[in-house]
C-alpha cells in the first residue's frame, strides 16, 4: 500500500473516534470521518475544528452501506490505514436491544473489511473492549486471559468480532485491536467531550449531568458486590491517553511493512477505581457535591475489571498520563461548557 497520510476514521464524530482525530492532525495525518450522526451530531466535528484549526473532512454515511463506502474509498482515498470505531457501545442499552447491538456491530465491520479489501488496504485498528474477558477470573486482566461468557451482548459482538478479525488476519489484514477499559474526560480544551443522547448509560456523564442539576440524582447500581466498599470496580483512562494510543497502535503497523501482525492490547490505566471511589473523587476535584443513592445492580455488569497494561506499555512505548482527578475535572469543565454554566 503506497503510503499516504490519509487515514479513514469510522464513528469520527463520537466521544473517542473525535479525539483521535485531534491526534492525528496533531501528528500530521489527514483523517477522513465517517459517521451517521445516529448516536451523535456535528458539535465534535465542530470542536475538532476549533482545536486543530483544520478544516475536517467528514462523509456522512453508514459504515453497513457498501455502496457508501465504496464511494468514500473512491472519492476521498487511498487510505494507508482504516481506524473502526463506528459500533454501538452500551453494556446496559445492548441489554435491552441485543439485535440492533449484534447487526450494527458485525454487519459495519465486515463491509468495512470488505471494502479495504477491494482498496488493497490491509491496517485495521479495532475500537475493542476489557467486556470481551467477561468476568475475568484474574485481575488485573491481561491479553492471555480466556474469553469467558460476555456479560452483555455488546461484549459478545466485540468477541465475535475479534474472531472475525483473526480469520480476516488469515487472508491478508494486518490487525491491532485495543481493548478499552472505561474511556472518561474531555478534551483540556473544554471544545471535545461526551455527548449522551438522552439519559446517559455511562457512569461519569450521569455524574457530570447530577452536578450540573440536569439530573436529580445518580443512582448507584448495587453496593453489594465482593470489593472493599460493594460498588463495582473499573479502569477509568482519560480519553486523549486513549486517542493517543491509537496514533501509536496505527505507527506501530506502519513501521512494520512486512509483518503480518495481529495483536491485541489491554488499554487502561492499571488501577482499579470503584464507583463511590469516583463519586468522592469528583467531589474533590471539582469541589462539587452532588445527591446519589444506592440502587439495584444494574443487568450486563462485571463486578471488577481493570487492565494490566504491561503489554501495551511496552509494545506501543505508551502509558497514559491523566490521572482520575484531571479526568474529572476535564469532564466537568466540558459539562459546564454545553450547558453554559460559569
Ligand atoms: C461503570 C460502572 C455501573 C451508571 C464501559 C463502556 C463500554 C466498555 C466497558 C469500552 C458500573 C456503574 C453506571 C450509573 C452506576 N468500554 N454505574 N450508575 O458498564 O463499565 O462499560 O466500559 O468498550 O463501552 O460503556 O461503564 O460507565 O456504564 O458503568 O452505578 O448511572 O458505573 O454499574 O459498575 P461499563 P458504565
């Protein structure tokens, strides 16, 4: 594949697919965004915008539209390397619509995989995820661990897309994906952060939500698991320490023309933090208090998981470097921003 700069970001316009595309521009890429907006809007692209000062090309279209994507490889490559975020991607949501979760998921990927196909790009970097472990029997978890029973049916099409991606890696692919623990903040600049649909799945959106009052209450899905203080425990990464491992992962290909590679990684900060540990963290990071109670445990969750992440570390020469604090505060202070609060 003659190298180009030219990168195809799919899912370009969400929470963690814009902030890799900042990092690539950083890096002196030229992303190509696809993205449907079903699950976002333009207000990403617009902050990838004011950060970078780059003009974003972005193609709107689903990444399950062969005839799209073949148009986008047409008009707008070649691409040296495909980045795959488009899927969708809450563990309680795919709970209550396991369909909708098992066709977006598989379908977007292997018209993906077909069209780089026909294009003769082979780099594939997959948006992977720590639920493809189920409950890990060891914690940390590292890339040796079995795939257990995925708790929910988003874990279960990230399994079934690893396994895709290892028979695609059979005919051709080279493939790294990146197992992603719990992706929390904003950008520092306060001009990229989450933007949920509706009530947020996610525990620190919901958390930035009750502090701003557009939520009455957070409510804590069970206290009474097998951890120190009952609420679960996860690996909370700072989204641009996660952008910035895919720049990494997608070089890691590149310098590596003649091997035919197909790893996965473990992306996480390596510390477990539980739920009401963040409550308390937020509280002292941003100085604000916010009401919560103790509700039921929530269908599709894992009671602990959090990464080791000594393969990554080494392979990609990356480690994150946002601690929780400045997660939070990063988070909150994107918070206040939509919803102009001073
Ligand atoms: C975290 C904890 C909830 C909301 C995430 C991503 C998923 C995957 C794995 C990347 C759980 C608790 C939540 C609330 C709560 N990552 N919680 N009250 O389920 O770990 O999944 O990491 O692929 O894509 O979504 O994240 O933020 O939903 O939950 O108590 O209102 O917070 O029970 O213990 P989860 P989450």
């Amino acid at each position: 594949m003659a190298l180009t700069k030219k990168i195809l970001v799919t899912g370009g316009a969400g929470y963690i697919g814009a902030h890799t595309v900042v990092e690539l521009i950083n890096a002196g890429y030229e992303p190509v965004i696809i993205d449907d907006l079903s699950k976002s809007d333009r207000t990403l692209l617009e902050g990838i915008e004011k950060i970078t000062g780059k003009k974003v090309n972005f193609q709107k279209g689903d990444c399950c539209d062969k005839v799209f994507v073949r148009d986008v490889f047409k008009t707008q490559g070649p691409f040296s390397s495909v980045l795959h975020f488009a899927a969708y991607k809450s563990v309680g949501e795919s709970v209550q619509i396991p369909l909708t979760y098992y066709q977006n998921n598989i379908d977007s990927l292997v018209t993906m995989l077909a069209v780089m196909k026909e294009n003769n790009v082979t780099d594939f970097i997959f948006s992977s995820s720590c639920t493809v472990y189920g409950q890990p029997d060891q914690i940390p978890v590292n890339e040796s661990a079995p795939f257990k029973r995925a708790e929910s049916p988003y874990g279960a099409t990230k399994q079934m897309c690893e396994r895709i991606l290892e028979d695609a890696h059979l005919n051709g692919y080279r493939v790294i994906s990146l197992r992603y623990f719990n992706p929390v903040g904003a950008h520092p600049s306060a001009q990229l952060g989450e933007l949920p649909i509706g009530a947020p799945n996610n525990l620190v959106p919901y958390v930035t939500q009750t502090a701003a009052g557009v939520r009455e209450k957070l409510t804590v899905f069970g206290n009474d698991y097998n951890t120190p203080d009952g609420s679960c425990l996860r690996d909370f990464i700072h989204v641009v320490d996660l952008a910035i491992a895919h720049v990494k992962a997608m070089e890691y290909l590149a310098k590596r023309p003649e091997d035919k590679l197909c790893e996965a990684f473990n992306v996480g900060t390596g510390v477990g933090v539980s739920v009401l540990q963040l409550i308390d963290k937020f509280e002292k990071a941003t100085g604000v208090k916010f009401a919560y109670t103790i509700g039921p445990r929530r269908p599709g969750d894992v009671e602990k998981v959090y990464a080791d992440p000594a393969k990554v570390n080494a392979a990609l020469n990356w480690k994150t470097k946002y601690t929780l604090e400045e997660s939070l505060l990063h988070a909150w202070q994107w918070e206040k921003k939509i919803r102009n609060i001073q």
